[in-house]
C-alpha cells in the first residue's frame, strides 16, 4: 500500500498515482474560471473532497466554515504563506473563520529537542499570529488552540472514542501518543465548528496539502461517526511549493529549502542563489535552447507569489526563449521577495502586542 509521510520532507510528485489509491477528485477546470484567484487559473489548487458543496455556498452567498490550522513549531516560511493566501481567498467569499494557531500540536507532535516544553510553543505562536495579522487575518478570526473554550476540549475528547488504534495504525502506519492526541485536536479543530454552541451545520472547507491527505480521510469519517447532526467536511488540496533543493518540500527542520517570512535581505539572497534551477550548462546554451520554468524552483516561487499574471507570463516566456539567464532570474525574484518581506516584517512588528494577548491572555 502506498504511503503519505505527513511529516516528510520529500515532495510528491505522481499525483496521478495518489488520485487512484486514495480517491482524491482532480479540480475541475470547468471550476477554476468561477474562483477568481490566482491558485486556480495557475493549476496550484490540483485536487478535492466534496468542494463542489462549498462552490454552490460561494456562488449562492450562504455561509460556510473556512478553517486552517498550523502547528506552532517554527517560524512561518512561504508555504504556510500559501496556506493563509487561500484562508483568505475563502474569508473573502463571507465564510465563517477559523484560523488556528495550534501551539498544543506544535508541541505534542514535535521531540522534546526541538520543542521542550509548552512556553516554547507559546513563543512560536506569537511570531505566527502576528505573520497571520500582518497577512490580513482579522483577530477575532484567530483561534489558538491553548486558548479554546472548554466545549472545544469536551469535544476533542468525544473524538477520540471513535477512533479505535487499529483505524490510527491503517492510516498513519505508528501509534505515537504525541502525535495520537496533536492529531485528535486538528479533528477537533476541523469539526468543532458545526457544534451548535458554535456556527452550526453547514459545509466546511480546509485546504491542505497532498501529504496532509491522511487527516482529511480520518476526520471525514470521524465526522460519519458522530452523533451530531453535520456535513462531512470539505478539503481542497494545492501543490507543494517545492523546497529550494531539488525534490524536496518546504521544511522548518531543513532551513536551507524555506524562505521564512522572517529572513533577512542576505538570507534570501543567498538561499535563491544556491536555489536549484535546472539551468542549461552555460550561458550559450541557455541563450541557444532556452530556460526551463517548468522544473526551476525559483520561477516557482513567482508561480506561488507574483499576483501580477502579466509579469509571470512575460518571465516564462522570456526564460523559454533564451532571453533570461538564470542569474537575472535569481536577482529579479530575490529583489521582489525582500521588497515584499521588508513591508511584511514591519507590519508583523507592529502586530506583536495583539498576538500576545490572542496567545497568552486569558477570555
């Protein structure tokens, strides 16, 4: 049986395979023209669970719960970005908002070496909520895990008698108690929001990952097991940003594949420099036969984050036929990284005293 290592470091490439083996739906393009942004018309958003229930409350205006969670254990690179640029894209369409900062997941699915202890945690999800705010995520749309109502817990608790160690074991292939109770709260966190104490039952959608796929499959069938009334969540599933390094992802525990939203102008600078290309051999080659965008992690990064369509198209084109080296393209994309990360870290600055009340204040 194939396997989804959720907290690899390894990129997934045959998605064709994965559709097969684990019923995931391709996107529709007959879909990506009704979604005005820029993950569907750049083929980012690949695949689905049950959107098409989420799709008809957009088109309709009915509301919708739109939830995203990231565990505390680092600083935020650009691939949680792209996870808070689709949590916003939803916000957008009048959803019900549930951004979670799960500082209890970053500490119980992570080793003591690298997260000892809960005061850790805490301090990486103050820096994350204030990126969050600083992204455009509305406080009142924050929720931090060590900060949840006690129906939230309650709930997290009824979840885990429906789990049973050998539906645990078929999916995630361990039985790692950390892990077993981070991944009762993501549940949680996916499915609390349909409690009438909360908003209700209606659609839900979270966007992940491929690799993040053997959550999605668990809490869809958690959510058939309960003896609530509710809608078996939604999931949309966007292409990894890939890791700087050939064949890998994006990674807090590999910081040379990751720009992180906190990088200096040097970091960058150097990290796109010694970014892998799939560049021709030398510069005559490349003027003769042209670049390769389609392989090149840093045009991947302009996929991912250049909103401008014009431009992007224009970079592509221009690198295909010859008339962009590969160094020109590492200096464009590294001026247009820290151009938007100097405005980014100021605003995350500025951000800090909300994000420590979201985070350590008491309700």
């Amino acid at each position: 049986m194939p396997e989804i290592d959720l907290w690899g470091s390894e990129v997934i490439k045959d998605y064709e395979h994965v559709f097969k083996e684990f019923g995931l739906s391709p996107f529709p393009d007959k879909w990506k023209t009704r979604l005005k942004h820029r993950f569907f018309s750049r083929g980012i958003i690949v695949a689905h669970r049950d959107f098409q229930k989420v799709l008809k409350c957009i088109e309709s205006r009915k509301p919708f719960i739109n939830i995203t969670g990231i565990a505390s254990s680092g600083p935020f690179h650009l691939g949680h970005k792209v996870d808070i640029d689709l949590f916003r894209f939803f916000k957008e369409a009048r959803a019900r908002n549930y951004l979670c900062i799960c500082d209890l997941d970053g500490y119980l699915s992570r080793p003591d070496k690298k997260m000892p202890d809960m005061k850790k945690a805490k301090e990486f999800a103050i820096v994350n909520a204030a990126d969050a705010l600083a992204l455009g995520i509305a406080p009142q749309d924050i929720k931090v895990q060590s900060r949840r109502e006690t129906r939230y817990y309650e709930f997290t608790l009824e979840l885990s008698k429906k789990i049973t160690k050998n539906m645990f074991q078929a999916i995630y292939g361990h039985i790692d108690l950390g892990k077993v109770a981070a991944n009762l709260l993501q549940y949680s966190d996916i499915l609390h929001g349909q409690l009438e104490e909360f908003e209700g039952k209606m659609p839900s959608i979270t966007g992940i990952g491929i690799d993040q796929d053997p959550h999605a499959r668990l809490t869809r069938d958690l959510a058939k097991r309960l003896p609530y009334s509710s809608e078996v969540p939604s999931f949309i599933y966007f292409r990894h940003q890939s890791g700087l390094k050939e064949n890998t992802k994006m990674s807090a525990s590999m910081p040379d594949t990751a720009i992180f939203l906190k990088d200096s102008k040097q970091e960058v600078e150097r990290k796109i420099a010694n970014a892998f290309t799939g560049g021709r051999n030398t510069a005559e080659e490349q003027r003769k036969l042209g670049g390769r965008p389609e392989v090149c992690k840093v045009h991947e990064l302009l996929l991912f984050h250049l909103e401008d369509e014009k431009e992007l198209q224009r970079i592509w084109r221009e690198c295909k036929q010859g008339k962009w080296l590969c160094r020109e393209c590492k200096q464009y994309t590294a001026k247009f990284l820290n151009g938007f990360l100097k405005k980014h870290q100021k605003r995350a600055a500025e951000k800090i005293p909300i994000a420590k009340k979201l985070v350590l204040e008491k309700s």
